[in-house]
C-alpha cells in the first residue's frame, strides 16, 4: 500500500426515512489515512477481505434502536473477514485471517478494546473459500443448527414448514431437516423462489404466499399435518423500510393461524424474532392459546446468544457441518459482490431485490 491509498468506508444515515437509496441513505466515502504511520500499543491495522450484508438485515431487525439511533450517521458495520496487515496486539500476528464485527471499510485500524471482539479465524478442515465462515460455519449456521436441533428436535418421518425461507438461514434449516428425514415445506414470495427451492434443494413442495393464502396452502400441502413451525418471517416485522413492518405483521399473523390449525399433537414451534411484538389481531391470540393447549404445543422464541443455543451446539455445529460439507451434502450458493465501488448499490439490493434473497450475499472488498 502507498502513503495515501485509497480507503473507502460504506456509511448509513436516516435509517427511518423510508426506501434506502444508494447514494442518499447509502453512501461511499473516502477515509484518508498514513499506512506508513505506526499504531500504538494494542492496537491493529486489517484489510478487510468479505463483509455479508445478510446479517446486519436481521440485526436491524432485531435491534431496539428509536428513532434518532436510526437517523444518525454511522458506518455500516457487520460480521466480516479481514487480513491482519499490521499488528501491535500480543493475540494477532501480521499475516493473520481474524473474523468478527467490522466497519465495512478497507483498512481499518482497530484499538486494543475493539479487539478483544475479534477471533483468529480457524480453518482445520483447510476450506479454500472462506466466505463459508460468513456463512453455514459462521453465525447464520450455527443460529439454524442450534434452533432446528434444540427445540425442533426432528425425527425421520416428521414434517417441517418454513414459513419465509428466502434467507440463508432458512435454506440451511430446510437442507437440515433433508438430511435427517423429514419431509420439508415451505412458504416464499415468488415462483421463481420456490422453483429453486424444490428443483435445487430438494424441499418436498411449498406455495407463494403472494400468490396463495397459507390457509389454502397446507390443506392442500400438507393433509396429514405438520410437526415443527419454524417462523422465518417474524424477525422481518421489525424492518421499518418502506412499509415492510405492516406487510409482515398480517403476512406472519396469517402463516401463524394456518399453522395452528395444521399442527400436530406435540408439535414444535419456534420462532426467530419477537412474535410478541407483531400487531396480531385479538381473535388470532384467542386461536393461538386454544391450539397451544389443545394440541400441547411446545412454541419458543430463540436468540443465538441463549446458553442452550449457540454456547450449548458450537461445537457439534461446526463438525456435522463441516461433514456435510465435505461430503457435499449441503448446497451454499453465494452472491458475490465485487470491488468496495459497488458497496452501496449491493447494499440496498440487498434489502429490496427480489433476484437474490435466496443467496447469501457478500462484498468482496479487494
């Protein structure tokens, strides 16, 4: 790197002000610094190397944000890979691949408190693509891994319906369930989604829930019943982009009432997001709590950072996956976004484009 090269920082501002616009609400901006200047004690220096959009949706979805955090001026930060460039901190060494929490910028220079939230990325199976650690061995897999096998606990012969399994989170759960027999459905909002969803990863059927009502759906889907709801859709209600948070709450209201109505005795229900939080109608509260005793449901909603989630499956989650993966069980499509110039534009599509949500999308910064 020269003296003055170029480093770019991806900035957000006025969250709340309706549809994101590259360019408005999104920006590039450049942030000039001195390579040659040295860093101090504890401190290090990184070149980022793969940053996901896809998580900082669901953060933002579950953040408690107001207003005024929403508006205000920040640099969009999200987990990511970077490649320690130079580096005054006893844990790291020049050369290291770390992972954690970053700005979206090229080089950053982390002090000695921002990195203790930094880890070494370990790679003991050697995978050549390290975008999979962004992604089926980072925090989107284990959040599927540790949900799916602590309250789901699916059985062979067991039926599973994914409400909204446009995200990678969803497709991992639904490949998952596959694997341990299960028969999968799910709900999308385009054909082309639920298309890629059979054809390419095996789910047993679905519906578009533009196109059909989920209480025409599962009758006709699944007769016989389903055993675990996993509601995908409930973390989205928090988006306030452009209207999306009415949109979802009666879409989530109505998934979960057809649900209900088609659980099995002892069934699972879980839930990522605040359900609590959703404006659901009286009369679906009533039905709600009459099906929760009736049928001796087990319903739970689920945050990674709980003991008996990602703490509790960590280990396990990492060698079934890794397995899997090797032994090319899972299919983990990833769109890639290349060079720091497109950060914006990539950003907000993905939040609003429909080509791409069922891929996992990550900037490739250099």
């Amino acid at each position: 790197m020269d003296q003055d090269a170029a480093n770019k920082v991806l900035i957000i501002q006025n969250m709340d002000s309706g549809y994101l616009v590259a360019g408005e609400q999104v920006t590039l901006e450049d942030v000039p610094y001195d390579v040659t200047e040295p860093i101090a004690n504890d401190e290090l220096m990184v070149q980022l190397l793969y940053a996901t959009y896809d998580l900082f949706k669901r953060d933002l979805a579950s953040s408690s944000a107001d207003a005024t955090e929403l508006r205000e001026r920040k640099p969009v930060e999200t987990m990511s890979i970077a490649k320690v460039i130079k580096s005054n901190n006893d844990r790291f060494r020049d050369g290291d691949i770390v992972i954690g929490r970053l700005p979206v910028q090229q080089y950053v220079v982390i002090k000695g408190h921002e990195a203790t939230t930094l880890n070494l990325l370990e790679n003991p199976c050697e995978f050549d693509d390290l975008r999979l650690f962004l992604s089926v061995l980072g925090v989107p897999g284990l959040l599927a891994f540790s949900s799916l096998y602590e309250i789901g606990r699916p059985k062979k012969g067991e039926t599973i319906l994914i409400a909204g399994a446009s995200d990678e989170i969803a497709e991992l759960v639904g490949q998952m369930a596959r694997l341990e027999g299960l028969k999968v459905f799910a709900s999308v909002e385009s054909d082309e989604k639920l298309n890629y969803l059979i054809k390419e990863l095996g789910f047993d059927g679905g519906f578009n829930y533009a196109k059909e009502s989920p209480y025409e759906a599962l009758p006709r889907l699944v007769p016989e019943g389903i055993d675990i709801y996993y509601d995908n859709l409930s973390w989205m209600s928090r988006l306030n982009l452009g209207g999306l948070d009415t949109h979802f709450d009666l879409l989530g209201c109505r998934h979960l009432n057809a649900a209900f109505a088609s659980m099995r005795r002892y069934g699972r229900i879980m839930f990522y997001g605040t359900i609590a939080e959703q404006t659901v109608l009286d009369p679906i509260i009533g039905m709600f709590l009459h099906n929760t005793v009736l049928k001796r449901l087990t319903i739970r909603g689920f945050a990674l950072s709980d003991p008996s989630f990602g703490k509790k499956w960590g280990k396990l989650h990492i060698e079934r996956m890794q397995q899997w993966l090797k032994d090319e069980k899972l299919k983990i499509p990833t769109f890639e976004v290349a060079n720091m110039d497109n950060a914006a534009k990539a950003f907000v599509e993905a939040f609003y484009s429909s080509e791409n949500t069922h891929t996992h999308t990550i900037l490739a910064v250099t």
